[in-house]
C-alpha cells in the first residue's frame, strides 16, 4: 500500500511502460520494511534536465535510468562514481545531500549472475555477440574480474574493431566481424558465449543471429542478455547443443539489487526480487 510518508525511486525511459523493474524493485522494498515506493516515468528525451530537477525537488530516494537516457544523463548529475566513468553510462542515481551521484550497476549486475550461477570468469577466454551499451557494461565487469581474453563478434567488424580498441585492455579486448575466421576459432576456444544484441528480443523473439554452432567449444557456458522472453531461440539452441545457458534475468535482478543496496545501505533480498521477476515472465508467458 502507498502510504504519506513514502519517498519515492523512480525509473526515467522512453518508452518504459514495458519494464519489469517497479515489480522486482517494490516487492524488494516491502520484503525490507522499507517506505519506498518505486515508479517508472516516460520521459521525453528533450525533458530530461527539467525532469532532474523535479526530482530533486520532490526529494526522491533514488532514481533508475534506461534507454535513451543513459548517457545524456551525465552532463546534469552533480558527480559521478567510477563505475559510470569506466563504462560511459549511468543507470543508477544516489541522492546525497542534495548532490545527484551517478553509478553503473550493469557491470556488477552482470558478473554477479554469472557467480550467482558459479561460473568463473578470472583467467576465461570470452566469446561476445554484439557491442553496444550493454556490451561495454559487460567486458568492464570481465576485465574487473581478470578475464584473460573477450573476442568481440559484430556484424560489421569495423564497429568491433573500434569498440574493443576503446578499452585500456592490453590487446585483451580484440574485435571482430562474426564470419571472419578470427572469430570462428575464438568460438571454437571460448569458455563464455556472450549475445548482447536486441535481437530475439520479445516483440521479436522469433528472430535469432544464426551463428556456426559447429564451430562453438561444447563445454561453453552460453549466455544472452535478453531477459524477455526468459529463454531466447539462441538458448533454445545452445540448449540443444548441450550448453549450460544462462538468460539475463540474473543480470536484470543483480544491477537491480545493486541500486537497492546504493539508495539504502543494506543488502537487497534477491531471492524475492528473483521470485517477484519469474512471476511476472511466467504471467507473460500465458498471455
Ligand atoms: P545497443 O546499444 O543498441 O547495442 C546493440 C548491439 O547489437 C550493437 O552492437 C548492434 O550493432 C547490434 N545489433 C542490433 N541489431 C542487430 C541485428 N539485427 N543483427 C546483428 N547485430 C545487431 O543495445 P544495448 O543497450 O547494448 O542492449 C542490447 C541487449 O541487451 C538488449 O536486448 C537489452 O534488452 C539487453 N540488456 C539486458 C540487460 C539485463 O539486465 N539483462 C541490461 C542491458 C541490456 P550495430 O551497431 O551494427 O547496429
């Protein structure tokens, strides 16, 4: 129930009508006892500073960040935390005596799933499938954590070859287009498989990047970024190749029960958020 004394946490996107965090997010609050109330607002790109402002103003708890206002975001916040400067991009805003603190809780979100699922990454070869935002919050986690390469695959291997070069990685990070034969044998000697492209992505989850599966190690751990639908055709298929596969629902919980934890100092309940999210994509599902 929504009560006088609540602050609230909001979620800034455009649009945003479709995220899973207010559901995870209030049933953490309320599993903690806390009087905090999470919302999800459109806002129009144009809007964003005025949008600040009124924040402020309201004295919000906290507030979240999506597309496509993860980067602009950063010239109007008062300060920034590393992990927004590594990677580039801020999703997680921390209120602190009036100053507004930008963090990046995507990286952590990630490496977290993947311990959360016992999967090493220090010393690991890394295969990834894309590299837009969510891929540069992803190799930041990988290097943090000691991973000895990350072959990076686009379609157009250019925009790869930029991408990787962009990281201070000792040539850890190197990029490629996903046909080159390059990429084929670090398929071939990867320990994580990593899609981080829309495609597949609901409304479009029949779509799939078709990839030489032949050419995959078969002890790969198999992952994908996309959390709706839970389990993409790309899973489905490493699935029938014999893969462990991981969805991005851990990594959706985990950055979130990293904000929990920056806007209120305590640990975040995961397994209610976990519970909270796999409710919603099981309702889903049925419709
Ligand atoms: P983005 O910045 O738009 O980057 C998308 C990447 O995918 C780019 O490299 C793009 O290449 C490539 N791509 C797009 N369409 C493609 C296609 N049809 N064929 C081949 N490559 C294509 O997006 P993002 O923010 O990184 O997000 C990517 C995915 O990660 C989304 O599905 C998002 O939902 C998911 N994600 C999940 C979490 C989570 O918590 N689980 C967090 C963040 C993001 P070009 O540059 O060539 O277009």
């Amino acid at each position: 129930m929504i009560r006088g004394n609540m602050k609230v946490v909001g979620l800034f996107g455009w649009p945003v009508e479709h995220t899973l965090s207010p559901v995870m997010q209030n049933a953490a609050f309320a599993a903690a006892g806390l009087d905090l109330c999470y919302l999800a607002f459109a806002v129009r790109p144009g809007d964003l500073p005025q949008a600040l402002q009124g924040v402020k103003a309201l004295g919000f708890g906290g507030l979240n960040l999506t597309l496509p206002h993860k980067v602009e975001v950063m010239r109007h916040l008062d300060g920034l935390d590393r992990s927004a400067e590594v990677v580039g991009a801020v999703n997680t805003v921390v209120f602190e005596a009036g100053r507004a603190i930008g963090y990046n809780t995507d990286s952590a979100g990630f490496v977290n799933s993947l311990q959360a699922e016992n999967v090493g990454i220090a010393g690991g070869k890394v295969a990834l499938l894309g590299a837009g935002g969510a891929a540069r919050a992803v190799v930041n986690g990988l290097l943090d954590n000691g991973v000895l390469t990350v072959a990076v695959g686009t379609r157009d291997g250019a925009k790869a070859g930029a991408f990787a070069g962009s990281f201070a990685s000792g040539g850890r990070v190197q990029g490629f287009g996903w046909s080159q034969p390059e990429f084929l044998q670090a398929l071939s000697g990867c320990d994580i498989l990593i899609q981080s492209t829309p495609v597949g992505m609901w409304p479009r989850a029949d779509e799939e990047i078709l990839l030489a599966w032949e050419a995959v190690n078969p002890r790969a751990v198999v992952c994908d970024l996309i959390y709706n639908p839970a389990t993409t055709l790309f899973l489905t298929r490493a699935a029938a190749a014999g893969h462990k596969i991981i969805g991005g629902a851990g990594m959706l919980v985990e950055q979130g029960a990293a904000a929990f934890t920056l806007w209120t100092g305590i640990e975040a309940p995961r397994e209610v958020m976990y519970g909270a999210l796999a409710d919603v994509q099981r309702d889903r599902g049925r419709k």
